[in-house]
C-alpha cells in the first residue's frame, strides 16, 4: 500500500498535517458504512477494505518515522533497524551521555535538566527531519542521498525513544503530585 497514493498526497516527507487530517477525515466521511446500508454485500466490504486502508496510511504519514520508512520503501530501500547502517560511536556515545543525563535528573527529580535534555534531543530530531524532508522533496533521491537519510532515519529513532522517556518521566511526576 502506498499510504500517499491512498490519501491523494505527493510522495515528500515534509507534509501538512492538517490538510492530512482533512483528506483523512473526508475520505472516512464517504466510506463511513452508513453511506453504503443499501449497497450490496461485495460493495460494503469493498468500502470497508478502502476504510481500513485509509486509516492505515493516516496512521503511517502523521507519524515522521513511519512517513519516512515509507518513503525509503517507495525508493526500493529495505528499511528498518536491522537494514540500516549503525550509528557512529560518537553518536551513540552521545546518546549514551544524554541517558545518563536524565537518569541522574530523574533520581534527584531535576525538572530543569529534564526539560533542557529534552529541548536538546527535540532540536536535533527536528535536524534530523529537515534532512529527510530535503531528501524526499519534489526532486527524486539518488543513492548518495539516500544512504545518509538512512543515517538520519535511525538517529530519529533513538530521538524518538528519548523524547518517550522524557514523557514518561514527566506523567510519572504529574501523577505523584498532590491533587
């Protein structure tokens, strides 16, 4: 399935998320099955198969990571963790400094170095996503280009697991406190 051809989008990473909820919420409205009660059984299920579809590829293109494994799938790219290169040790060095970093924040409940952790790991994701939005733009990747989205691709990833750590840290705080 092609989740940009499903949603009548071009093919690019950088994608207006409204206008994706829009068409998203418009394709549901007329394939919603209320539209096809006096339709014939092939028809409805056919209508429920698009509706199916039609979520799936909502879910896949509001998400950056998910947008961009399917854009690199579109490229003919295997992609996934065990397809893509490793990161440097410098990088993962970094990640495991940052780690570190909030671990120790957590313990002794320092909000500030959490929230200045976090402001680092988003700055770098939207790095990361400006890359992957200036590989898959308008013009078609060649395999230079590719291969170092690929490497920005998996530093998201470890962004991504960062910032759901820091979230989780922070609901945790938000359910100890007094109500």
């Amino acid at each position: 399935m092609n989740p940009f051809e499903v949603l009548g989008l071009a093919p690019v990473f950088a994608i207006d998320l409204k206008e994706l909820e829009k068409r998203h919420r418009d394709l549901s409205r007329a394939l919603h099955p209320d539209r096809f009660i006096g339709a014939g059984a092939s028809e409805r299920r056919a209508s429920l198969n698009k509706a199916v579809e039609a979520n799936e590829a909502w879910r896949v293109l509001r998400d950056s990571v998910s947008r961009a494994e399917a854009l690199f799938r579109l490229a003919g790219v295997a992609v996934g963790e065990r397809d893509e290169p490793m990161a440097s040790p410098a990088f993962l060095m970094e990640v495991m400094e940052w780690r570190e970093g909030l671990a120790e924040a957590r313990a002794v409940r320092d909000v500030a170095a959490v929230m200045k952790l976090s402001g680092e790991v988003s700055a770098r994701a939207m790095g990361s996503e400006e890359v992957l939005a200036s590989t898959f733009g308008p013009k078609k990747p060649g395999s230079h280009e590719l291969k170092l989205a690929q490497v920005q691709l998996g530093e998201l990833r470890f962004y991504r697991r960062f910032l759901e750590e820091v979230s989780a840290i922070e609901e945790a705080w938000q359910d100890e406190l007094p109500r």
